[in-house]
C-alpha cells in the first residue's frame, strides 16, 4: 500500500506550522500574560486557561463555518495539493523562532499557497495595520501618561484583584481575536471542511505546543515583550491587550485577506514605547528608545525579505517546474 507524498508533506507541515504558530506568533498575545502572571500562578495554571479558550475558538469557528476553522481567511486561497516546498515554509520559520526573529507567520506560510495578487493585498493590509496600530497607541497612551505613569507599577495594592480579573478577561479577549485570524495559518494544511477526528487531534496538538511555551515562559520571542516599558505589570498588560484585540477585530471585520498580526503588534509596542518617551522626556530618553523599536522593525524587515525571497522561488522556480 503506498502513501501519497502529498498527505505527508501536509501532515508534515501542520505539525510544523503548529509549532511555529504557537511559538512563534502566540506570544504578542500571550507575552505579557504570562510576563506579568508567572510569578504569582504556576505555569499549568496559565496553560489550562489558555487551553480552553483555544478550544473553545477552534470548536466555534469549526461549528458556525461548517467545518472551517479557519474563520473563512483561506476563502481567497483555493486548495492546492501540498509539495514538499509547502512544508519548508514553516521549517524556515521554526529555525527563525530559535533566534527570537519576529517572522509574519501569515506570510511566510500562507504566502507560498497565496497568488502574488493575494500576497501583495496581504503585503498592503499589514502595512496599513503596522501603521494605523502605532498611530492609535501613540494617541492613546499620550492621553494616558496624563492620568498613569506606566514606568512604574503604581497599582494600588487594594484594587490588584480586579486588574488581575480584568486581565484575565482582556486577555482572553484577545487570544479569540487572534486565534481567529492566525488559525489560518495552520488549516490551510488540513481539508477546509474538517472532519471531526482531525478536529480533535488538531486541537491535542496546538494544546500540547501551548504547554511547550508557557513551560518555557514564552521562549524566545518572550524577549521582545520584556524589553518594553511596564510589560510586566498587570495593568500595562491589560491595556495593551485590549487594545490590540480591538484592533485586530476591526482588521478582521475590515475584510477576509489574511494579515500580518504580527506587524499590528510590533506597531503597537512602537507606538506605545514613543508615546511614553514623548510624555516623560525628562526620565525616558529618545535616544534609548529609538534603538528598541529600530531593532524590533530591522527583525521584522528580515523575516519579510525571507519570506518574499521563498515566495518568490517558490512560484517562479518550484511550482512552475512541476507545472511543466
């Protein structure tokens, strides 16, 4: 009995894209979560958490969209049989993820499915996403600095409990919003229309690599939360949060093209740390700042070169070879 190659290289890169999905991309979610609650709740405790609400998105998207627990993201990207160049693609960003590179997973794996039609749409839409999340936190962090200083941690020790709630509640929130754009990336190896058996063993795996990162308290790419101002503090991680949750509904309502969460994030985080040096320019030098943030969009630049440069050889070279 033979094999096709094509259910392996699938099998091959779901089991890869998993990974580097939650690896990868589930920390500008999940980072300042487990920044902020490490200390104070055991590892099991923050996973279990998050384990139900993945369960609970992939179980909902898989009921209301017929058997698509892809949020309808794959309805611009038709069905393609899986070649060995489709896997590759998560492999790259597995190796990425070992040096805290922050890649645009919708990028480097969905693009090699995508038409250049649908990835320069996707290109155009996180542009605009990077931008209008850094100029959204800007505005709202410099309203805010009038009213918190978030270099410090000034929460009274009375009115902890419900931040911590409202944590809890906010960053469920946002693993919803981002779970429903980002599961694009991993269905797209599995069939549209998932049967249930496949539903349940997606969901043991993803289940098991989220175990793997808050085990490690978050990883690599961890390191991009902590190195900003206050992002061990539940209140700023409350906030950021919300905030980028909103913004990821309104990307997700905009239209159905796949972005980059990542790029929204890392516009987040730049907008903040500038709002935050504008509003305490006597303690928080620009000078400081602008290497973080510049460091942050060098990464971010890399990882697209990366990905166009697969892209690229993979419609021109690869796919047009087995084409002929």
């Amino acid at each position: 009995m033979s094999i096709d190659p094509s259910f392996i290289y699938a099998l091959i890169g779901f089991f890869l894209a998993s990974y580097a999905v939650i690896g990868n991309d589930s920390v500008q979610t999940l980072g300042t979560f487990i920044a902020s609650n490490n200390r104070v709740f055991k590892w099991y405790w923050l996973w279990l958490a998050a384990s139900a609400v993945l369960i609970f998105t992939m179980v909902y998207g898989w009921t209301v969209n017929d058997g698509d627990i892809s949020y309808g993201r794959l309805d611009k990207i038709p069905p393609v049989e899986i070649q060995w160049y489709h896997a590759a693609a998560p492999a790259v960003l597995v190796f990425l993820t070992r040096f805290g590179i922050p890649v645009s997973t919708t990028f480097l794996v969905l693009s090699v499915f995508a038409s250049t039609v649908v990835l320069e749409k996707m290109l155009v839409k996180s542009v605009v996403g990077y931008g209008v999340a850094a100029i959204t936190a800007y505005a709202l962090w410099v309203i805010m600095s009038k009213f918190i200083n978030e270099k410090f941690n000034t929460v009274k020790k009375g009115t902890r409990k419900y931040w911590r709630v409202g944590q809890w509640c906010a960053t469920g929130f946002l693993w919803f919003s981002w779970l429903s754009h980002d599961m694009a990336n991993i269905a797209v190896y599995l069939p549209r229309q998932l049967p249930f058996e496949l539903l349940i063993g997606a969901i043991a795996v993803l289940v098991f690599w989220l175990g793997v990162i808050f085990k490690t308290n978050g990883g690599k790419i961890q390191k991009i939360v902590l190195e900003k101002t206050g992002s061990r503090f539940m209140r700023s991680a409350t906030i950021i949060d919300l905030i980028y949750a909103c913004l990821l509904i309104f990307f997700k309502e905009l239209n159905n093209i796949p972005m980059s969460t990542t790029w929204v994030f890392v516009g987040l985080l730049t907008g903040r740390e500038l709002a935050i040096a504008t509003a305490h320019r006597k303690e928080y030098k620009l000078g400081y700042v602008f290497p973080l943030i510049g460091k942050d969009f060098i990464k971010m630049m890399l990882g697209l070169a990366i990905s166009v440069a697969m892209v690229l050889s993979i419609h021109y070279f690869f796919s047009g070879a087995a084409n002929e």
